[in-house]
C-alpha cells in the first residue's frame, strides 16, 4: 500500500526546502525543515491550512503503513494533533507524538525530526527501489543514527 501511494504520488516527497542542509532532494534524512508550516501572531502561534499540512499528513501515513499500524483518519492525523496542541498551548514551541518531534518557529519554519529511523530507512528504500536513479542505495548505517543528533544545527545553505 505505501509502495502504491508513493508511485502514484512522488510529489509529496518534496517536503523540505533545499535551502536548508538537513534536506535532500533525494531521500528522507533525519528531519527535514519546512516553512509555512505555521503561523505566529500577537495571539501565540497557529496551524496553516495548505499544502504542507497535507504532506505532512501524507508523511504519517505512509510511516504508519510502514510500520503495519492502521492509518489514523483525518479527526486524528498529525495535522488535528498538532493543531489542536497548537491552539491550548499557543505560546509552546515544541509537539511530539510517537513518530515526530516537531520544533516549530515564529517565521514560520518547522525542524520535523523523525523518531522512528528504522521506518525512515523503510520509506528510503521504497524510494531508491522505484526511482534508483534518483536515490543511492542506502545501507542502515548511513542512515540510522539518533534522530535528534542535530536538531539544532541546521542553518540555511549560503
């Protein structure tokens, strides 16, 4: 079912700008940096309705078909738990759930790091298996490590 999802739709995995160094045009990495994801005003921070909230809601199921979970709906996907944390928490800066830790900053921009490596190793290897050009052959080490390992560190490319 990911393999089916993820042919039919390889758009949604331009998640992440590539002016940031933690984002690959090719493979899922870490985390990976997005923009837009939320809005902050004199009121605290909100949740964006748009294109990256649906990817990011796209992104959790495919991690959650990956692991053999039932998919959530959409009243209990990413996008309604953090939104709905967003709004009775509107001055907190951080959201973490089983599969994301998401750090999320006044312009804007969310680091989204991801908690279950083995499953971004999984959705990697659909990717390289369906589109070998584009992704290198991956072995675990490359990619497993501890996903919180440079959360800090990301700046935009110059």
């Amino acid at each position: 079912a990911a393999l089916k999802l993820i042919s039919h739709h390889p758009e949604h995995f331009d998640l992440g700008k590539l002016d940031y160094k933690s984002n690959s045009p090719c493979k899922f990495g870490k985390k990976i940096i997005v923009n837009g994801l939320v809005k902050c005003d004199r009121w605290g921070f909100g949740l964006n309705w748009g294109w990256q909230r649906d990817r990011l809601a796209d992104l959790e199921r495919m991690l959650y078909l990956l692991d053999g979970k039932p998919v959530p709906d959409n009243r209990a996907d990413i996008t309604r738990r953090l939104g709905d944390h967003i709004h009775e928490n509107r001055h907190s800066k951080r959201y973490e759930d089983e599969m994301f830790a998401i750090k999320y900053f006044q312009k804007g921009t969310a680091h989204i790091v991801f908690k279950r490596p083995e499953l971004v190793y999984k959705l990697n290897d659909i990717i390289a298996r369906h589109y070998p050009r584009m992704l290198a052959a991956l072995t675990e080490s490359q990619e497993l490590g501890s996903p919180f390992g440079k959360l800090q560190s990301a700046s935009p490319r110059r």
